[in-house]
C-alpha cells in the first residue's frame, strides 16, 4: 500500500503545504474527482483547526500529515499535532463548522489523542467512488488548476 507523511511548523502557511502533498500524492496514486476535491478541503480544514486551536500560549509546535491509499479502494488520511489536545475553548476564533465540514466530506471520521503522545490526531478515511461513477453534487477536477 502506498503512504507517505510530512511534517511541518504549526503555522498559517504549513496549511497550504501540507494540504498540497497529500492532494499530490493521491493523485499520483489513482484517487480520481471528487474524492480529491473531498480530500483537499478536509485536509485543509483539519490543518487549520490544528494551527488555530492546539497551540494556545505556544510558539511552537508541529503539524503532520499522513496518507495511505489502500487496497480496498479506500484512502485514510491522518493529520496529527503535537499540541494542547481538544478542549472546549470560549475565545475560539473559529465558527465551529471545520469538525463538521469534515464530518460531511468523509466516508469516517474520528478525533482522539495520537497514542502514547500529547495532542490530536483526526483520521478520516475516504472512498473514491468507482471510475466512470459521476457525481452530482461536485464538478469534475481539472488537474491544471491543482
């Protein structure tokens, strides 16, 4: 099964890069339209809610990012921190709507603490519908745009 993971500073611009490895990566692998589109915006999501909200008080901190596309016609993607944890927080700068934006673009969803480490890890697993499937609701992909 092919996979690969970076690691990059918790900050604004990591959200970009990371989000851009992972998009590159499934599409060097197969993963067709819409699934990328799905995968782009949860990665981008998840990222930034880590760079937002896992750091409170720190300057410091890393955001990871992982993808396995797997035999079984599924892609699993991890983004973990190394920061504070999930916590309910009363001066979010945040709407709330990034956990459930994920929620809605993945096949499944979980957050729990990465184990044996300190912070987050959001796994999401993703099914790329079966080629020649078309799907409504999402226009297809020019990879020229990437």
């Amino acid at each position: 099964m092919p996979s690969a993971s970076w690691t990059a500073p918790a900050s604004a611009a990591s959200v970009a890069e990371l989000r851009q490895a992972v998009v590159d990566f499934a599409y060097e692998h197969g993963v067709p339209e819409p699934c990328l589109s799905d995968i782009r915006l949860a990665v981008s999501e998840a990222v930034s809610n880590a760079v937002v909200h896992a750091f409170r008080g720190r300057a410091d901190g890393t955001v990871a990012a992982s993808v396995t596309i797997g035999a079984s016609e599924w892609v699993e993607v991890r983004v973990t921190d190394d920061g504070s944890g999930m916590a309910p927080r009363n001066d979010s700068p945040g709407l709330g709507l990034g956990l459930p934006l994920i929620r809605h673009l993945t096949d499944q969803f979980e957050h729990r603490q990465p184990p044996g480490r300190v912070g987050t890890e959001l796994w999401m697993r993703f099914r790329p519908a079966p080629s020649g499937a078309r799907d409504p609701i999402h226009p297809p992909f020019d990879a020229d745009r990437r």
